[in-house]
C-alpha cells in the first residue's frame, strides 16, 4: 500500500510539477481539465449516479469547463463563479454538518449533487484564475490548506480529546481544528515578516500589503475553518455512500476528491480576494 502511494505520488509530481514550473496555461490547462472532469465524475457518483451516468455528465461538464475558462471568454472577469462558491459553502453545504445531508433517493439530494458539482466549477475556476496570476501565487494558497491539514493531525494526535464531528469523521478533533489554524497563522505570519522579496507574491503576503495585519489574521482563519468543511462536508457523502474513497483514480490516495475535497471551499474564497484586492 506503502509503495503504490509513493509510486502514484511521483507519478503526479512528475506531472504537475514541470506545468506549474513552466507555467504553461495550455498545458494547465489539460491537466485542470482532466482533473476538474475527473472531480466531477466522482461526485455524481457520491450522489448516487450510476457509473456510466455519472461519466456522460462529466465529459459535458468537461467540455463547458474548458470552453468557459480556457477557450471562449478566458480573459473575462469570472468573479460571479468565485461569489456562488463562496456563497454554496457558507449557507448550503457547512450547515449540512450540523443538520444533515438530504435523503439519497429524494429531489433534494438530486439538487445538491447539482449544486456541489457547481462549486468544483468555482474550485477549478479559482484555480484557473489563481495560476493566471502566477503558478507560485497559487501554490502558496493550496500551502494555507495542506499546512492546516498537517497542523491538524500532529495537533490532534498530541492533545486531541473533544471530537469535532465524531459521526462524520471520528478522527477528528476540535483541538487538532485549532492547531491546524494556529499552524496556518504562525506559518502565514513568518512569510510576511521574514519571507521578502521571495515570498512577496504570495497569498498571505499581497493580502497582509493590501488589508493589513487583522483582516489578513481574519481571513487565514477562514481559510483554516473553510478547509475543514470541505473535508468533513465530502466525508459525509462518503459515509452516506459506503465508501471509503471517492473512487480508485489515485491508487494509494484514493480520488482525485479526496486529494482535493479541503480545496473546494478555499479556492473560490481566494480568488474572491484576489480579485477585491487586485
């Protein structure tokens, strides 16, 4: 298991590394697409789609994802997919946590597959707008998520008692939460202070220049608590699925979900403030 993990990892880095070196948009431009289609597939699929279904859906919505960001209008301003994403997490899919996911044979459900697929359009889109920018500006947000992520889970393991949402995701704790942004605050705070002129066009750093120390701190709070909702929020389709991946593309890593599923909410969050402070 060890070692497919690895291989499949380096197989991606071998990938994804020369396209965000190079920063080639066409080239980007493949991989985001294949990615975003691949996304998309799965997450019919965790709303109960069948296979076959769910893939004709993807190759659609590959298809209108291509066109819409790389080959029709790919200068035009898309901050309204950026303001839906933003909008869905914070008054659709987060209180689903505290209330619960519709029933899997119902219309409801049929229309937060619909929606959720919307916000991987707002993820992709941000990150479409975000590596426009530059390859290092968008790595330095996706830094903000795994920070938080890796933060989380020494945290949790060190001091984590009280169980942030134990009938979603057992493992989780509200301490390890708080190490996780306390890890993205102390990190984000030294690349500001300390990180000049290599790191000045990063997230953190042209946010903390355009809005000062409070909203910066603020906002990679946000970010930090964002992260966790996307997690937790496609842990429970899973669980509402029986599954325990989002599929086998990735095998050793599961999906491509749930490699991304903590990227969903803070992309289009990002390219938001991009955008206001651009």
């Amino acid at each position: 298991m060890l070692k497919t993990r690895i291989l499949t990892a380096l197989v991606l880095l071998a990938v994804l590394l020369p396209v965000l070196y190079l920063g080639n948009l066409a080239a980007f431009g493949v991989v985001a697409t294949l990615f975003f289609g691949a996304a998309v597939w799965e997450s019919f699929r965790l709303f109960g789609q069948a296979s076959k279904s769910a893939m004709s859906i993807a190759l659609v919505w590959s298809a209108a994802f291509a066109a819409a960001f790389f080959l029709l209008a790919p200068d035009s301003p898309k901050t309204f997919w950026f303001a839906i994403g933003v909008m869905l997490w914070a008054i659709r899919f987060a209180p689903t946590l505290k209330f619960g996911l519709p029933p899997p044979d119902g219309g409801g459900n049929m229309m937060l597959g619909m929606v959720y697929a919307i916000s991987i359009v707002a993820c992709f889109g941000a990150m479409v707008t975000l590596f426009k920018h530059s390859p290092l500006y968008l790595l330095s947000v996706m830094a903000l998520v795994w920070i938080a992520d890796i933060g989380a889970y020494f945290s949790g393991k060190a001091f984590g008692r009280r169980k942030l949402a134990p009938s979603i995701s057992p493992g989780k704790s509200w301490e390890g939460a708080i190490g996780g942004g306390i890890a993205v605050l102390l990190l984000a705070a030294l690349s500001i202070v300390f990180g000049q002129p290599a790191l000045s066009d990063t997230f953190a750093v042209r946010v903390h220049g355009a809005l000062g120390w409070a909203a910066t701190l603020a906002l990679l709070v946000l970010i930090a608590a964002a992260s966790v909702v996307g997690d937790l929020f496609e842990s429970s389709l899973k669980r509402r699925a029986g599954v325990k991946d989002s599929s086998n593309l990735l095998p050793g890593h599961g999906g491509v979900l749930d490699r991304i599923d903590a990227l969903v909410p803070v992309l289009p969050l990002a390219a938001l403030v991009h955008v206001m402070i651009a």
